[in-house]
C-alpha cells in the first residue's frame, strides 16, 4: 500500500474537517466572542470531548486498533468478526451507563473543569454538559467503526466524518441563535444542541460503510449476549492493555483540565482564548499528525505481527521524516505569523482587537512545541503497535509534572500564554523521550542521510521564517478589518508565497523531493 497517497487522502479530508471547525469556531466567536457564555460553552463541550479522547479515541484505540488489526492477520475476518461484535456489546451496555452517570453528575464535571467560574456561567455550563454528554457515547461507538475501517483500510469515512458534527453546529448557531435570543433563551444554547444532532449524524454515517465491507457489529441486547461477550477472551485483553493506557492518555487529558482550571481564574474570556489558539494549532496536528497515526498504526500493527522488524523501522523513520519537512515550517507559521492569522479569521463581531492579540501570543506557544505535539503522534503507535501501553503511560507523567513545572513558572509572568508554552515545551520532552526510547530498543533505526535531510529543512524554514516576519509587520492585520476581502485575500497570499519559498528554497538546496517522499508499506 503507498502510504503517502493514503497520508494524503486522510490529510485532505481532516483539512475539510478542520476548515469546517474553523468556521464553527468563527460563527462563535462573531456571535459570542470571547465571553463568560462562550467560556461555559467550551468547558462543557471539554468534558464529554475529554472522556472521548480519554476512553474512545485513547485508550480504547490504543488496545483495540493492535489487536483488531493482529487478529485478522494471524485468524482471518471470520474470527475479527467476532471479536469486533464482542467489542461492540460490552462497549453499548457501558456507555448507556456512563452518559446517565455523566448526566447526573455534571455539576462535579463542571467544577473539575473550571471551579473559578462566577454562579451564572457555572450554571449555564452545568445545563450545555448535560444536553451533550451523551455525545461520549456516540463518538464511542464511531471509534470502534473508525478502528474496524482503519484495518479494512478504508480510511475515507473516518477521516470524513468530524465534518458532520462542524456542520451540524454551524447550521444551528445560525439558524437557532435569533430565535433564542428572541424568546430570551441563553442564545449560546443553539451550539449545544448543534454538537448532539452532529454526534447522532456521525454514528449514523458509520453504519452504510460497515455494510458494504460486511462488519456492521452485530450488538447484544439481553444479559445472556452481554455475558457472552464480556467472555470472549479478546474483550478481556483489550481491557488489560487499556488499564495502562488509560493512565498513559490521562496524563495528557490531565493537563489539559489543569490548564482549563487555570484559565477559568484569569478571567472571563481566558478559557475562549485557549481553544482559538487550539483550533488553529489543530490545523497542522490533524493534516499531519492524526493522519500518519492513522495510516502508520494498523501497519505497524502488522509488521509487528510479522516480526518484519526492517519495515517496523522503515515505517518509523518514514513517517518521522514527514514529521520533519511538514510540521517543522508549520510551527514557524504559528510562531512569527499568529497575529495576521487570527486577525483575518477572528476579528470580526464580537472579537475584539484586544481578544485579537491574546489570542495570538496563546496560538504563538503552541508554534513553539507543535513539532513535539505533532511528532508524538508518530512515535507513540511505536510503542502501541506492540501493545505497550506501560511507557508512554511513565513518560507522560513525567511529563506532566514538567508541564506544571513550565506552569508555575510561566504563568504569573505571561499569563494566558503561558499555559499554550507548556503544552508545546513539554511536548517536545515528550516526543524526543519516547523517540530515544524506540531508537534505544532497536525499534527505530535510522536511514542514511537525516544530517542532510534536516540541514536542508532547518535552512528552509528559516528562509521562510524570515519573509512571513516581514509581511507581518508590514500591514496592519487589525485595521485590514474594515476591508475583510482584502485581509483575507493578502493572507491567502503570503502564506501561498510562504509555502513557495520554502520548498523552493527545499528545491534550490538538493533536496529531491520525490525521494523523500516516497514509501510503500
């Protein structure tokens, strides 16, 4: 299979999926800006977000995706059918548990999240957190069909489907939004109910690609086929390898709450600062990252099945190349051209130029650290592709305790900044941790040539670094306001002769693109 044709399919269609969730974030931040109400809006999505990226995309694909993809090397689909029905029922009757336990207990979750909110926004997002917790449950049950389709190598709707749920909170904010605030009801409320009729479109997408590859799970309904499941020994294993990983990903989630409880005592508009600068910090993570992780764990998965070590490691190091050349001038885009960017998404409505500039230091610290945020994506199914949950788990809390570390320091100096700097410095310990770790067991070795390889790179990035700086204190990104067409258009520009540059000067310095590009697992 080339993996660069599938890399580059699933990076088109979560582009899609990050340019439709730029502009449901832009919709908010025109409607609601960086207010008290959009700040208990984005804690209330967090947390059922949280659980899914804690549980179903975490430590559930972690333990799932390996063994899924293993069984059906070594036993064929007829047994991966079973396993993937067994997976399916224990999986239903859990999550029916766990949306009414989230239900009941929103009130905690919100104080977790964020205890420095005022009466009135605490309320407000106690309300939204239980109109979407369910939501946990649909995107659970999307991870387990994203994971059977992964193995069947059918990356497309996966990779699609993320873009139903922008939709569905686009239309509702602004279809909803004047009739709320007509008949005086919280108008941020359209957003909520935007999020529960994307995550029911989602699953209902799953279910025609299941069909046509003939493994639409078939999901136990009485106490008799629940016991069944609960005993087939592949259930059994997946909850062992999921123990750890739920710690090794609760580290990182941990963090995330941690800085949302910080934010939520700097203010209103703090925790709103933080998920702009995610959303365009996400870009570059979901185009990159999200899709090598994508394609290379069920491959990796295999090799490992195999015990075909040489293309264990030749997958690796391919997939930490394209690391190098595609995010290494990403995260100079984010550093020195955050402002621009955020002036010609954000300012308009309710986004303010003060909002504007917060905004952007917050986006620029997470440039710092995006190679160690993007790189981790690739080196960690090293170690899950081998089913080996534990090390990722010591490394992230080690990790986590350097974040806080980075917090103590950073905030009382740089504020709302800060919180993105640790994130990204502390991601970098991360990656570069679990990198050695692979090259120490031999898992990873690397080609010939990486010296020149990032010479060239690092060259090329500070050619383009250097001309986006320029153009960014050449105008003035926040009085271009008055002329949106021409903002955005001047945008589209630089950033097209940034791209040009740097694999021109990529181009002029030897490097054969081609070659580098080029792998076949």
């Amino acid at each position: 299979m080339n993996l660069l044709k599938a890399a580059f399919s699933i990076s088109a269609l979560t582009l899609l999926s990050r340019i439709t969730g730029l502009v449901r974030d832009q919709i908010g931040a025109a409607l609601f800006g960086t207010s008290a109400t959009m700040d208990a809006f984005f804690i209330a999505f967090r947390i059922p977000n949280l659980l899914r990226r804690l549980f179903a995309e975490g430590a559930f694909s972690q333990a799932f995706v390996p063994l899924l993809a293993a069984t059906r090397a070594q036993h064929g689909d007829e047994a991966t059918h079973r396993l993937v029905d067994a997976v399916a029922t224990v999986m239903t009757w859990v999550l029916v548990g766990v949306c009414v336990l989230g239900v009941a207990a929103a009130p905690v979750f919100v104080w977790l999240m964020a205890s420095g909110f005022d009466p009135a926004t605490t309320e407000a997002a106690v309300l939204m957190t239980r109109w979407m917790f369910p939501y946990i449950g649909c995107m659970s049950l999307v991870a387990l069909s994203s994971g059977v389709l992964n193995t069947w190598r059918q990356f497309t709707i996966p990779a699609f489907t993320p873009v139903l749920l922008n939709l569905s909170v686009i239309a509702c904010a602004w279809l909803l939004t004047p009739v709320l605030r007509q008949r005086g009801i919280e108008p941020v409320y359209a957003m909520a109910i935007g999020v529960m009729l994307g995550g029911v479109l989602q699953l209902g997408l799953q279910v025609p690609a299941l069909m046509r590859i003939f493994a639409l799970p078939r999901i136990g309904v009485t106490w008799s086929r629940l016991r069944a499941a609960w005993a087939h020994p592949g259930v059994r294993q997946i909850l062992s390898k999921m123990g750890p990983a739920i710690l090794g990903v609760s580290v990182a989630q941990l963090s995330l709450v941690i800085n949302s409880q910080i934010a939520s005592h700097l203010g209103a508009g703090a925790v709103s600062t933080l998920q702009y600068a995610d959303r365009l910090m996400e870009l570059p993570i979901a185009m990159l990252g999200v899709a090598l992780g994508m394609v290379l764990t069920p491959q990796l998965s295999s090799a490992q099945a195999r015990d075909d070590w040489q293309a264990y490691s030749g997958l690796l190091d391919w997939g930490l190349r394209m690391v190098l050349l595609l995010a290494l001038p990403c995260a100079v885009v984010l550093g020195v051209f955050a402002l621009p960017m955020v002036a010609t998404l954000f300012h308009r409505g309710a986004f303010d130029g003060q909002a504007a500039q917060l905004a952007a230091a917050a986006t620029a610290g997470y440039g710092v650290g995006l190679i160690g945020l993007v790189g981790v994506k690739v080196v960690a199914p090293g170690y899950y592709a081998r089913q080996d949950m534990r090390t990722p788990m010591r490394v992230g809390i080690g990790v986590m305790v350097l974040t806080q570390v980075f917090n103590a320091a950073l905030v009382p100096w740089l504020g709302v900044p800060a919180l993105t700097l640790s994130l990204g410095l502390a991601a970098i310990v991360n990656a570069g941790w679990l990198l050695w770790g692979l090259k120490r067991l031999d898992h990873w070795r690397p080609a010939a040539g990486w010296p020149a390889f990032t010479g060239r790179i690092v060259l090329a990035c500070a050619v383009m670094g250097v001309g986006l700086a320029i153009a960014a204190r050449q105008f003035d990104w926040l009085a271009l306001g008055a002329h949106e067409a021409r903002r955005a258009g001047l945008l589209a520009l630089t950033l097209l002769g940034a791209v040009m540059l740097y694999f021109g000067t990529l181009a002029v310095s030897g490097m054969n693109l081609r070659e580098a590009l080029r792998r076949q697992g």
